[in-house]
C-alpha cells in the first residue's frame, strides 16, 4: 500500500513513508515521524531542516562565448555583490571560470571568464576561485595541473593578463611549489593563503615572493592526524577578525581550526567532524569546503561524501543537514545532491549556492 510502513510491534501496515524525498501532501501524515521526516513545504518528506534547491546552472546551460555547452563537474565556487548575487565557479571539466551574473534574479545571463592562465596556456583543472572584492573583483584560481595560483587582476585576462601569485608552475614539496593547490582565500594585506593537498599543509604566499612559507603541516609533507597534521586538505575560509583559519582536513574527516598568530608547527583544534568517517551527525566523510557565517559564526560545510552540506554552530557537537540525505545517500532532486564540492554564501546570508558535482549543476538554496 502506498505510505505505508510495516510496524512490527503492532504487525500492521501504518500509512507513513519511511523514504527521503517521497511525494507527500501538506497536512497529511504520510512521512515516518520515528525517522524525524515531516511533510516539508515541497511536498516531500524529509528532516525539517533540510531545504529544496533550485537549479540555476547545469549541463544544459547555454553560456555566451562558448561553443562547449553547460557545466561539467563544476568544483569552486565564490560570490560577490551586495545589491545582487554574482557567482564566478570553477568549471573543472571543462577547464574555465565561468560568470552567472545576478545569479538571484536571471539564471540565463552566464558567460566564460577565463580559459587561460598565460597566452595559449590552457587552465588545467582549476580546483577553486576566490573572489577579492576589496581590491576591484581580483579572481585568484588554484590551477590542478601547474600547481600554481593564478590571479585575474579585476577579472581581466588580457590587460593586463594573468599572473601567478603562488607555485612555480611545478608541482613538489620545495617552498617555492604546490602540489595540486585547492582552496585558496587571500588576506586584506594581499596575502595569499593557499592549501597545497598534496603537500598535506597549508602555505602563505605574500605578494612578489618567489617562496611560500608553511603556517600548517611538515616541511617534509608527510600526512598525519595529530593535533598539528593534515592529511589531504581542502577547502580553507579565513576568519580574519579573530586571525582564525579553518580548515577541512579531508581524509582525517574533520575540520580543523588553526590560530594564524601562532608559531609554527601550531596545533589546531577540531571544530566539526573527528568522530571517524560517518554519517551520524557528529561525524562528517570527506568534507571538501567550508564557509563561515557572518552573522553567527556558524560553519557551513561541505559533506562532500556523505552528499550533504552541514551547518555546525560554534561550540556545537554535532552538526544539522541542511541540504542533501541526512543520511549520506547520494541523489538528483530538489532536495539532494551527488558529491558536492563547493558552496557560497551570499552578503545578507539569504541564499546558498552549492556546486552539485556529479549532477553538473549548481543548486540555490534559500536560508531558513
């Protein structure tokens, strides 16, 4: 029978469904309260927390200046305006920096802004964008196959054109190189801070230096999960007010916060996840991003193997799903997502915007 489960205790059928995202109608009771689903404002059933999104990009979309149509495996992706929400993503499979333009109101005004980091040398990979605001809309992008970063100065690629900012173009563990550079953010001083995945450490990059110096990891890039190791970092977001930086600690499944006024080696604290990979709600499994509210502090962080996004309060001991399976399943409707990668925020913290991975989209949600 339909909303229907089987309740052993009493041997009956009862009329609820114990599926995620199962067709249910408002003001009936048709999702299995004892698996804390509701009937939520979409019509389908699922944890109250979680949110149903609204595909504004994907395989399909058309972009100007482009012959290669639509988003594949979009990986980064950042934010800028304060009257309108501008979106810059790293389209990883097809090798570009693409622009949706008032990405809250025209899910149509998309274009490329960038194919090359130097004259016909082609981006490879380019894993994440940082948007600099501050300074003219500066675009810098960790760049997979040179293992570099490259700055768009006021996101022009021609005048004046591209330059790298951190990596010699080499991939290693010398301090001059990265080795397969991800999350990427920059300090009000121009300072890069990038994390060099491959290294398992976390560099700062001044401006004009020829070397990097290392605020997290091992000069002889070994990985580890103590208090002062990373293995396989990601995403990093930079809370610079309190000198704090965040970072997901990947295959140690955990976010780690570090002080940036500390001596080095310094040690970090876990702040979400270090349970073990998992999907219980203290646990997180690969997470990929992180970005941090405002308003609260909260982190927003990307589950990226359990197909969910977390927000985990400061102090908190366990994060709330607010997109994606509570329970860690992968899926492609309004409410779920397949490896995702990225997210941002936007200024007053009304929308959220994921980079969908595997589904080749990027999904907005509207905070709640």
């Amino acid at each position: 029978m339909p909303h229907t489960y089987w309740n052993a205790s009493i041997s009956m059928c009862i009329p609820q469904s114990p599926i995620l995202g199962a067709s249910c109608q408002q003001n009936m009771s048709m999702c299995r309260e004892d698996l804390n689903y509701t009937c939520l404002q979409f019509n389908q059933c699922g944890p109250l927390s979680v949110l149903s999104g609204t595909t504004i990009a994907n395989d399909t979309t058309k972009i100007r200046n482009s012959s290669t149509v639509g988003l594949n495996s979009p990986f980064g992706i950042d934010i800028f305006g304060t009257n309108s929400d501008s979106i810059i993503i790293a389209d990883l499979g097809n090798n570009r920096i693409v622009g949706l333009w008032d990405a809250d109101t025209n899910y149509k005004n998309i274009s490329v802004v960038a194919t090359e980091w130097a004259p016909g040398q082609p981006l490879f990979f380019p894993y994440d964008v940082y948007v600099n605001a501050r300074n003219g809309c500066d675009i810098y992008v960790t760049n997979y196959g040179p293992s570099q970063v490259v700055l768009y100065s006021n996101m022009q690629t021609i005048n004046p054109l591209p330059r790298i900012v951190a990596g010699d173009g080499d991939g290693g563990a010398g301090l001059d190189r990265l080795n397969i550079p991800f999350g990427v953010v920059v300090d009000s001083n121009k300072n890069v801070i990038v994390a060099s995945m491959m290294d398992n450490r976390i560099m700062f990059w001044p401006p004009n230096a020829l070397n990097g110096t290392i605020i997290v990891g091992h000069i002889s890039a070994i990985s580890g999960n103590t208090a002062m190791d990373l293995d396989s970092p990601q995403g990093i977001a930079l809370d610079e007010h309190n000198s704090w930086l965040y970072v997901a600690d990947s295959n140690n499944h955990r976010i780690q916060r570090f002080i940036l006024t500390d001596t080095w080696p310094c040690n970090g604290t876990t702040v979400a996840g270090g349970n073990g990979p998992g999907s219980r709600s203290n646990q997180l499994s690969n997470p990929s991003y992180i970005k941090i509210s405002n308003k609260t502090g909260a982190l927003y962080i990307v589950d990226a193997n359990n197909h969910r996004i977390q927000r985990w309060n400061q102090g908190a001991t366990e994060g709330v799903t607010i997109a994606g399976d509570i329970n860690g399943n992968p899926g492609s409707n309004e409410t779920m997502l397949s490896y995702p990668t990225g997210l941002a925020i936007n200024h007053n913290e009304t929308f959220m915007y994921v980079t969908d991975q595997s589904n080749n989209r990027v999904q907005r949600f509207e905070l709640i």
